[in-house]
C-alpha cells in the first residue's frame, strides 16, 4: 500500500506542481506543520517560509503566503509566490532580502506586515546556496 498522497501548489498565473509526496513539511502561523498520508483534514495560513515536499527526488519551495487544504489525502497549496529553491541564485535572493528589508523600516506598514517580512527576512538569511 502506498504511503503517497497527492501534492499541488497553485499560484496565480499557473501551476507550479503537481505530483506524489510521502511527506510535506509547511510553514504555518501555527508553526511548522507535517503532513503525511491520511492527515486529518486541515486548512490553515501560510507564512513565508519553505514548503519541503519529500519524495524520490525532494523539492524544496519558498512561499510568502497562502492557504492550506489538506483533505482525502490531496494536499492544495494556493500561493501568491511559490519559487523553486533550486532555481534561485545567489543575486535573486540577496535581492529579495533587500527588498524585504526596505519595507521593514517603513513606518507606514502595519504589524502584521511587519511580522510577516521579519519572518521572510530570516528564512532567506537561513538559505545557504
């Protein structure tokens, strides 16, 4: 029996994936949520951080934001941004920190947008490519 069950992540414009995972690792405001075959159901937040999907060949996403639905064991991941570690360079991600870090400072942001660049900061200092 197959201890898989489906995976997909959607963003705006397009599909970015869809495939089979043994286990997803999310980053939820509750936490870091793990997801396994025959989870309860489940929808919550996302926060910016890293979607770990494992499989044969592991994937790893950053994402900023979103929303979660796990039922009969398909995982929807809805997101504004989902970008493949794999295809970030050192440049693009310096870049991004910067960006973030710029808003940061701006008095004009709420706390919630505050809280969520800081966690969006600290996830891509912690990248190491």
């Amino acid at each position: 029996m197959s201890e898989q069950f489906t995976v997909e992540i959607i963003s705006p414009n397009e599909q970015t994936l869809k495939t089979e995972a043994r286990e997803v690792s999310l980053p939820a405001f509750e936490g870091e949520v793990g997801i396994l075959k025959n989870h309860i159901p489940l929808i919550t937040f996302l926060r910016p951080g890293l979607i770990k999907i494992f499989n044969e060949t592991d994937q790893i996403y950053f994402v900023e934001d979103g929303t979660v639905e796990f039922a009969n064991n398909n995982l929807l991941i809805l997101t504004s941004t989902a970008k493949l570690m794999s295809s970030i360079d050192k440049k693009s991600l310096e870049d991004l920190i910067n960006e973030a870090e710029d808003k940061i400072n701006d008095s004009e942001i709420s706390d919630k947008e505050r809280y969520l660049l800081s966690y969006k900061i600290d996830t891509l200092k912690n990248i190491n490519l």
